[in-house]
C-alpha cells in the first residue's frame, strides 16, 4: 500500500529560506547525449554502431571495440544490484542537505555495470528498473528503484530533487479558458496539488466553465489577463510567492494568412497573450520562483509551457499563431537558461492539434484536452522537461527530427 | 452696476464658475484595464481594451520620472462615435473625429430620465411616446442638442455592466422609431448613453439593425457612450463638453467629457 506523504508543515517565517544549491553540473560532450533522453524520459545509453556494446558512463569511443560510432539509443532499462553505498557525509554543499545517500553499483541487463542512485529499499541482489533523469542543474543522472514494490518513489527525498511532483504543491494556470484548464485542474487536484489557481481573462464575459472549476474544490479563480502588465503584477503581488508549479496555458488561436491584413492584429493579438503574456509572468513571477527553488518540500519546482508542435514549423494557415509559438518556445529557452541553478523545472509540452471548436474542420486523429491534462502531470510527476503529447505530436518529433523539409511539403498537402 | 462687474459672457462665466454658481461635473469613466467594451464574435477584427504598460517607474528604466505606453481601441472607455464609424456615415464630409467642428464641442443637454425603467428591465427600450411625456414637462428638445439617456447603468461593473448571456448584452436603448424622429424631428446633435454603446444591448435584433448608429451616423450626428453621472444633471440646462482627440480619419475618440451646471 502506499503511504502518501503528509503535507508538509507551514513555513517557519523566522527561518531564512533555502537558497537553491547545485549538484556538480560539469559533463563532457559526450555525457549531453543522455540530456535528450533524459528530458524526455526515456531510458537510452551509449550505444556501439558498430559492436552493439552499450556504454555507460558515457565516452568518445566503445570501450569494447574502441569504434567512435555511437548513438544514444533507447536500452532495457533492468538490472540487479550487486551491492550499495550509503553516503553519510559529503563535501558538497548541495548533498549535505541531503546525506545520508545510497548509491549502488548495478549490472544492467543491457551490458554495463553502472553506479547510480538508488532508492532506499534497493539492497544487494535485488531486480531494480532504472531511469535517466535530470538533476537540480539539469543534468542527466540515474536513479533506479526496485522493479517491484511501490512503483512510487514520492519518500526518498533524493527522486523529490529530480522530479517536480504537484504533490502538496500549489499551482497556477494562467488562462483557464484555455479547454485544458478545467482537466488540468481535475489531473493536478488528482495528483495531490494542494491549490490550483486558476487565471480568467475578462471575467466580464461569461465563462461556462467557472462553476466546473469552482466545483473541483481547492480551485480559485481569480483575474488574470496576461495582456494586462497591471494584471499580472496584481496578481503576482498576492500569489507570486505562494507559486510552485506555474501552467502558461495560454490559447489564442486563429487562422490567418500572411496575405491577410487582417494577420497583423491577430498576431498582435495572439503574441499578447503567448509571447508578450509569458514575457509579463516571467518578469512578475520568475524573480520569486527562482528564489524559492529549494524552499523546503513545498518549494517552486516547475514552469510548463503548453506548445504547439507548430513552434517548430509554420502551419499552413495559421501563420499567426504558428509564430507565436515559436516565440514561445524560443522564451522557454531562455526562462530555462535563466531559471539554471534554480531548480526549478522548465516542462514544454508539444501538442499537436487538440479538440478545440476552432479547429473542428480538421479530422481526426486530434489530442482530447483532457489526455494533454494528464500528460502534463505525468511529465512532472517524471520531471521532465519536454513532452510530446499524442500520436500527431509524437510523429511530428520523429519526421521533424529526421527531415524537416519532409514534413513541411506534407503540411502543404494537408 | 459697478465698473468692476464682468459684462463679456466669458467673464460672467469665469466668475460663475468662481463662485461656484456654475459648478463643473465630470461624466467620464477612468480609462483603465479590465473595463468591459464592444464584444464581436471572435472571428471577427476586435477592438483593443485599454493597455497601460510602464516605460519607467523613477527605476532603472528611468530614475526620475514616470510614463507609461498606453494603447486602446477608439471606440474604449467613455468615447464618442463620429459620423464616418457606421457605413451610412461613411461619404459625409467632416465625419470624422478630427474634422468634427469644434463649435459642436461645446453643445447643451437635455436628460431624460429612464433609471427606474432601465432597474426593472435591462432590455428597456426608449420610445418617441416615451421622449413626448419628457417634452410635456420639460419643453421641446431644441435642435443641435445632445439627448442623454440616464439609466444610471455607470453605477454598475464588471460583469452586470456589461451584462452579457448566451443572446449577448442585455442593456437599455432607444428604440428605432425614437432614433429616427430624434433625428428627423428634433435634428438633435447626437445621443449619449451610460451604455457601451448608443444602441441597445439587443440593438442589432431592431429594424433597420443597430438604430443608433443608423440614423445618428448617416445624418451625420455623433454618439457619446459609457457615460457616467448622469443623474448628476438637470432635465435641461447642462452645457456639454466633449472634445475628441485629435486622430486623423478617426472613427472616435476616448474623451474627457464634462458638464457645466448651474444650482
């Protein structure tokens, strides 16, 4: 049975908060082949193209054949523990928060003997699954529990580090008429978030969800226009501190061609919103997050982006809203930059075309709001920091990645 | 009467208004973010609410000072409509904001009470039979004047300003025949409204749509809406002030609106 963690006691207001510490961050070339995978949350190492041996940790040459042909590719991920360490004392800052720590050298079931992090229950001799993560400086780690048995690693502080659980946590969606909202509440509540506070824009205009919302419990909605400087600082003077996870939802999607005159005012309009919207969160919210990223169980731990695929190629169309995600993405880079150190996760979500009334002339496959809910909530329960959600995003990655141009003429057809 | 007496009407006014006798009332909203304005469905172009972004704030963008980039549609806040923003108006000469004649900048007032009405109801619409039963206690609307309708909607905010269903707004108007006869028979300088719009909430529903508009616009009389105390005026007697900004071929303005009272 599991025994979900208590919720962690308030704050100590005459305890100087926690200032965010790293683990070492240094790793070669080689070692950001498993960033990817990690970010992810795929289990994938180094890999002879021409031997087929599997090398960890990871090198510029196999170290069966000496061949320099290597790919990271995806590996079974099973292994026995042949013993553990328990750390009790460390000479880094970021690991005396931490000590004691277990680390155990495992034999994968894939070819390598690796040292990793383990669970607590991990002892010699027994089956353990392991995962490539990525650490409070964002680099990739591995982390292994017992294959079976509690499949949630929620009580070992050390899987908290990694990972950004809403559990406990209070979360912000930052445009709740965005049809993701009400599932991402209902998954975020399900999941343990011990807030959710919901944006609405221009509550003025009826919004048919609000009940739904309110309904859900633990759910407040309050004013947020993310076109709106004055909004967003309002705003963020009352919660800015109390924001662990912050959900940038926002939606503005319109079709339109560039011949249009029309295009101007909605790119305007749609870059307010998306663009200019996560420019206004960041300036009013990133400062306090950042400074929070190791604020006790309770800390900051998560900014989501939610994306189109179409940041990453204009869809023929919308070329409007396509740009605006670029922009976005191009912000969720460098929030990522800025947030380093922080350990706060910055999580882009990738959905392809999702069940919208904007976009009901397009036939299916389209991704359900509420599976793009559960995703997100799966991807920081993970701590990722990139998802693809749905069959169309999932292709679009593997073609994209590929051949861009490939998919770009197919677009056209469409 | 002594030497030192004032004589000139703008020097009887000035001491007038130093006295108090003549009291100035403002009839504008703030202009500010999160008002409610004109919904049009979504596909459509949309009007810009009011946006105030900081350029410094005595800060490192600007140590000493304080200003701020503001945008907004014209049609925003307290604003008047010229001419040349509905089709009918769109070939009159001087239809636009910045041709406006200034000397109907300057115009009096006559205010017809419609609160009670507009209380009970939200879709009350204004009738000439209505308008009659003013003139019989008030006297005739003289020509040039502005016809402002208190329904006391300014008091409220939000979301029961706007008040909007699955049917859209739902707010007080003049009916169409009024629109025509204050146009025809009382050739009145336009119409004010405590409203988003001159039109009724329902107004597009009407015949010929949007009455308002229609009429005022296509004989070349404007529209002032968003208005706010109303209540705050005489039946007849107030003299408006109401300037539009200066926009080249503009369809509007946001304005200071204010009145000038005598007690």
């Amino acid at each position: 049975m599991i025994v979900q963690r208590q919720r962690p006691p308030r704050k100590n207001p005459l305890q100087r908060t926690a200032a965010p510490l790293q683990p070492p961050a240094r790793r070669s070339r080689a070692a950001q082949g498993l960033t990817r995978a990690a970010a992810q949350g795929q289990f994938a190492l180094h890999t002879c193209q021409a031997c087929q041996a599997v090398s960890y940790p990871p090198r510029d040459a196999c170290p069966k054949c000496l061949s320099e042909n290597l790919i990271v590719a995806p590996v079974p991920n099973g292994g026995t523990i042949l013993s553990v360490t328990t750390i009790q004392i460390s000479g880094e800052p970021y690991f005396r928060r931490l000590v004691p720590a277990r680390q155990a050298l495992i034999a994968l079931d894939c070819g390598p003997t690796i040292v990793a992090e383990v669970r607590p229950d991990c002892a010699a001799g027994i089956r353990v699954r392991a995962s490539l993560q990525l650490d409070k400086a964002g680099q990739p780690v591995i982390y292994a529990r017992p294959e079976h048995g509690d499949a949630n690693s929620d009580s070992d502080p050390h899987w908290r580090e990694l990972v950004a659980d809403p559990l406990h946590r209070r979360c912000l969606i930052t445009d709740g008429r965005n049809p993701v909202a009400l599932p991402l509440a209902k998954a975020l509540l399900a999941a343990g978030a011990a807030k959710v506070v919901v944006g609405i824009s221009e509550r003025w205009k009826p919004f048919a969800e609000a009940a739904k919302l309110e309904a859900l419990g633990s759910v407040e909605l309050v004013d947020l226009d993310l076109a709106d400087d004055q909004s967003v600082s309002a705003l963020a003077s009352d919660y800015g501190a109390k924001t662990d996870i912050l959900l940038h939802t926002a939606l503005h999607l319109r079709p339109g061609s560039v011949f249009s005159g029309a295009e101007l005012l909605k790119a305007r309009d749609a870059m307010e919103v998306s663009y200019f919207g996560a420019l206004r969160l960041a300036h009013h919210f990133g400062p306090v997050m950042r400074s929070r990223g190791a604020d006790r169980d309770n800390s900051a731990a998560a900014w989501v982006n939610l994306l189109s695929i179409f940041a990453h190629l204009s869809w023929p169309g919308f070329a409007a809203y396509s740009a605006t995600q670029a922009a976005s993405l191009s912000f969720s880079q460098a929030l990522r930059a800025e947030m380093r150190g922080s350990g706060v996760r910055v999580l882009d979500v990738f959905t392809g075309p999702m069940e919208i009334d904007w976009l009901e002339h397009l036939p299916p496959p389209k991704v359900q709001p509420s599976a793009v809910a559960n995703e997100i909530v799966a991807a920081l329960k993970g701590g990722e920091e990139e998802r693809w959600v749905g069959d169309v995003a999932k292709d679009f990655r593997e073609r994209f990645t590929a051949n861009p141009k490939e998919i770009e003429r197919d677009l056209w057809q469409q | 009467m002594t030497m030192n007496e004032p004589t000139s009407p703008i020097a009887l006014m000035t001491a007038a208004l130093a006295s108090g006798k003549v009291r100035v009332v403002d009839l504008t909203q703030t202009l500010e973010p999160g008002g409610p304005t004109i919904v049009m469905p979504p596909e459509l172009g949309q009007s810009w609410p009011v946006r105030i972004e900081p350029i410094s704030r005595y800060d490192d963008s600007g140590p000493a000072w304080y200003w701020n980039n503001i945008s907004f549609g014209e049609h925003t806040g307290t604003h008047l409509d010229a001419p040349i923003h509905w089709i009918t108006g769109r070939y009159l000469p001087h239809n636009s904001v910045d041709t406006m004649p200034t000397s109907l900048m300057v115009a009096p007032a006559c205010v017809i009470d419609c609160s009670a009405e507009s209380a009970t109801d939200a879709d009350f619409l204004v009738t000439v039979d209505f308008v009659e039963k003013w003139e019989a206690q008030h006297g005739r609307i003289p020509p040039g004047s502005w016809v402002l309708l208190r329904t006391d909607w300014s008091l409220k905010r939000g979301a029961a300003y706007a008040n909007l269903d699955d049917t859209g707004a739902h707010t007080p108007g003049p009916d169409a025949e009024l629109m025509r006869w204050l146009v025809e028979e009382r050739d009145v300088l336009g119409v004010g409204t405590e409203t988003i719009g001159t039109d009724a909430g329902q107004g597009g529903h009407l015949d010929p749509p949007y009455p308002a508009h229609h009429y005022l616009h296509g004989a070349g009389k404007y529209g002032l809406q968003c208005l706010a105390k109303l209540d705050a005026l005489p039946a007849k007697g107030a003299l408006i002030i109401a300037a539009p900004l200066k926009i080249r071929e503009g369809s509007g303005s946001p304005l200071r609106v204010i009145a000038l009272v005598e007690d």
